[in-house]
C-alpha cells in the first residue's frame, strides 16, 4: 500500500490530496483530535475525525499507544499548533493499546520510570528524538571517515587479547559450568574450550586496528566492545560502542588535529540536520534544570553548548601542565578534592578533570604527555623516558570522552615494555610482528559513542542515551 510519512506530510506538498499514513496514536481528544506518530519527525500529524461517520467499536480502540492506518485528505488546520491536519475518512485499527495497562500515557514519565520500560521508552518524544540524533551521528561518523580516505574496518568481537590490560573482560566459553575440563594442576584446561584458548569479548579494537592501519593506511572501526568493569556511575556501560580510527604515518599531533576535527563535523552534521530534534531537547533540559539549584545547572543552552564546540578551538595541554594548574586550585589548597593532587604522576580523577574544563578552561580539553605508569602498554615512550604520547580530550559535562595516543612502534622498547608488565610476549606475537616487517609511526584514539550522543542531547545519563543499556545487575530486555 502507498503511504507516505508524517515527515513527509508535515511538508505540505500532498495538499488537498487523498493520503494514506501509519502511526501510533499519541493523544485522542474530545472523540475528535488524533495526534499520530510514526517516528519520521518528532512532529504528530492531527487527524481530525467526524465521529458520527465511525462506528462506536472503532472509536473505542482508538487510545493512546493503538497502531492505526489512515486514509484521508491533507488540508491546511484551521487550528493552532499545526500547519496541515488530515480530514480522516477512513480508519483501520492494527492494534490497540488498553488505556488501563499501557504504560506510556500522555503525561510527564520519569527518566527512572522509562528505563523499567525500555522497549516502550521510544514511543515518547524524548527518546525518539534522542534515538533520532544517535542515528544521525552514527550516519555522520561513517560519512566523516568516508570524506577523509579512511576504510570502514570491522575487529572481531570474541578476542584472546586485552588491549587495554585492565583485566575488565567478559569470559567467551563453551565449557560446562558445573564439570569444567581440569589440568593436572587442577585449573580450568582451555585448551578443551572452543577456541582451544581462553577468549573473551573485546574491550577494544584498537590491536587488530593496528593491523590494517599498516596495510590500508588509514582504518576505523565502529563496533561494540565490553567492560565488565564495576562502575555504576552515569558515564558508564558494560556494553558501549565504540569508534576507533588508526592512522598508519601520523604522530600524537596529527592524533590530536584529526579527532578535534572529526568531533567538530560531526556535531555540526546533527545541529544541521536533527533541528527540531534538539531544539525539543534544549526545551525538555530546559524545564528540568528549572528545579535545580543555580549552580547545578548548565551555563549555555544546548544548541549554544554544541555550537561552541564547533566554533572554538579545543585547548591543548600537558599532563604536567594539568598537574600544575589543580595542585595549585583553590579546592586542591583547600582539601576538597577527594583524591588530592600532590605527586607528580597521580592518575586525574573525574573530579580533576571536571575541575580543569568546567571551572579552568570553560572548553574542551586534550590533555597529553601522560605519566607511562598509568597508561596502556601500547604507547608511545616519550625522550624524558617518564612520560608517553597519550591524549584525552574531555568534554564539559562529561569527561573523558576521547582515549588515544601514538603507538609504540619501536620493537625492542615494547618488547621491554610488555615483559616490565610481566605480560606473556607469546600472547601478542602477532602485535609484535607489526614492529618487525615494515613498522612506522602510526597513532588512533577511541571516541565513546554514547558518550558523543550524552554530549550532543544534553541527557545526564548514559542509560538513556543507548537503546537497551547493558549495566552492572541489569541486562533485562
Ligand atoms: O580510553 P579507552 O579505554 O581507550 C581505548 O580503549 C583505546 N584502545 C582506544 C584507542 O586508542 N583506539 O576508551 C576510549 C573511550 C573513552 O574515552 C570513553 O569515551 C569510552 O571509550 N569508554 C566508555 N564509554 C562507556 N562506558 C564505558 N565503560 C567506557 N569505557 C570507555
Ligand atoms: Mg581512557
């Protein structure tokens, strides 16, 4: 059947033509006033009926949540709050919704409330305009690496190695739980696994990105990855996606220049296209921080938050300088950071960095030149030999959003590196051979996709910005 999208209607050009759409009744007024939704825009179509032309079993279905079909002609409204309006003469119920046990009636929920329902959540307008915008910048980030040489790269999901040596991974098995094979010392004997060897779920593509950034030059992946790291806080998933481009030849400042350049376009992508989508979301954040006290609420509107981004450089600093700035800030003086900032070489806390964007920059930042001792394996060993090329950018609001660095590429100062770290060479072989034949110079960073889509929607947790968050005790759905 030919129907067209309320998207598409709220354009006008079927005017005083005969349409068909689909939707699900958002609100039905006075036996009179549909407002439909198809998830196209966040905009409902008012469909205005003559009840007396419709049987009393019809109009009875007709509630909120219900899924119809709608035949009628576009005319222009005669009412307020709506350009065009559809003169209905013909309804077909696919199914109704029973107003005593539909949860999603037309009224404010809780973001708390919603979570519990997940898999009803989209039908309201803030998710399906958040759902919306994350759709958009996923199409923006492909589109992004596209435009600049780079090819789509996809790293395995199920991986023997830990990239980020924390440790923080989700075991891939096939052994029977309750009569597992044992070695003769007695340990679980994964050589009787399905892969013949320990495997787990990635928590970073970063390794295998390595690989064909040094066959195909520029790469970047856009999966999953997972974490079965304890954090039950509003900035972290245990399933997330992630972006990670790798760029064979570039150094830690190209790292820098690409990924300031790559947030930028794609946040100018959705203010360009998600218009009305975000306006709902300045005026939905708008609403909500006028219960807050003063100082909790955000200094800029969210279309003037994302157009800053856009507009301003992102101020680029060392970890020493970083250091220096929060041991002498006034809440470091004054003891009220929860974790003090005194030797040289603490890892930064949320609180530091929330400190240097939010109060000392009042931008973006990209911190860079870590202490080695708290970062990954795989960095770059600066001359001073105390520091490596890493850089973080973190974002107002949300904090570390970005993870990256200059690869080591040198054999013999890895090699030293991992067996400091007392990691088994064996284990990673193959990363070693990329150092053997044809090394160079080569750099990536790992964007958090739901982080982004936090940035750019306002929300204040992450559980609402993915569609079916995966969190320590909640895999429901
Ligand atoms: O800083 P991370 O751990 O870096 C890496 O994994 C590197 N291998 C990336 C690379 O260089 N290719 O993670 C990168 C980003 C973080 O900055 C953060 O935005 C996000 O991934 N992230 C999470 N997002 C949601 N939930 C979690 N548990 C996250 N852990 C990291
Ligand atoms: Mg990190």
């Amino acid at each position: 059947m030919q129907t067209v999208s309320v998207k598409e209607l709220l354009s006008g050009k079927q005017l005083q033509q005969e349409v068909t759409i689909n939707g699900w009744v958002r609100t039905f007024r006075s036996n009179r006033f549909i407002a439909l939704n198809d998830g196209s825009t966040i905009n409902n179509i008012q469909c205005v009926v003559d009840f007396e032309n419709f049987d009393e079993t019809v109009l009875k279905q007709i509630n909120t949540g219900s899924a119809l079909r709608i035949g009628g002609t576009l005319v222009k409204s005669q009412g307020k709050g709506q350009s065009f309006e559809i003169q209905v003469n013909d309804i077909f119920v696919h199914g109704n919704a029973d107003p005593d046990t539909y949860p999603i009636q037309p009224k404010k929920h809780s973001l708390e409330f919603l979570r519990e329902k997940a898999h009803l959540r989209v039908r309201t307008n803030t998710f399906s305009a958040i759902m919306r915008v994350r759709s958009a910048l996923s199409f923006a980030i492909h589109n992004y690496f596209r435009n600049n040489g780079f090819h789509y790269f996809h790293a395995p999901i199920i991986t023997g190695s830990d990239a980020e040596g924390a440790g923080e991974m989700f075991r891939v098995t096939t052994l029977d739980e309750k009569n597992p094979p044992l070695t003769e010392d007695g340990t679980v004997d994964y050589k009787a696994d399905f892969f013949g060897k320990e495997t787990n779920l990635t928590v970073s593509g970063q390794l295998e990105a390595e690989a064909y950034a040094m066959g195909l030059g520029k790469v970047y992946t856009f999966g999953p990855t997972f974490r079965a790291e304890n954090s039950n806080t509003s900035r972290h998933l245990a399933e997330f996606w992630m972006i990670e481009p790798e760029m064979a030849f570039f150094d830690l400042h190209d790292n820098m220049d690409l990924a300031e350049d790559f947030i930028k376009d794609v946040i100018s992508y959705v203010l360009e296209h998600c218009q009305e989508d975000l306006a709902f979301l300045e005026k939905r954040l708008l609403d909500e921080e006028k219960s807050k006290p003063q100082a909790e609420r955000s200094p800029m509107p969210l279309l003037e938050k994302l157009k800053f981004v856009v507009d301003n450089n992102f101020k680029r600093v060392s970890y020493t300088e970083a250091f220096d700035i929060l041991r002498n800030s006034k809440p470091n003086k004054k003891k009220k950071f929860q974790y003090p900032i005194d030797e040289w070489g603490v890892d930064l806390q949320s609180e530091h960095e929330r400190y240097l964007v939010e109060k000392h920059f009042n931008c973006p930042v990209i911190l860079f030149d870590y202490p080695a001792k708290i970062k990954a394996f795989y960095m770059r060993l600066n001359e001073d030999g105390k520091t490596v090329r890493a850089m973080d950018i973190l974002f107002p609001g949300i904090g570390e959003i970005v993870g990256g660095s200059q690869r080591e590429e040198r054999l013999d100062v890895l090699k030293q590196k991992i067996a400091d770290l007392g990691i088994d060479e064996k284990e990673l072989w193959w990363y070693l051979d990329l150092r053997r034949f044809g090394t160079a110079e080569h750099s990536g960073f790992g964007l958090g996709f739901e982080r982004l889509v936090l940035f750019a929607t306002g929300m204040g947790n992450i559980r609402d910005v993915i569609p079916f968050p995966r969190t320590p005790q909640n895999a429901e759905f």
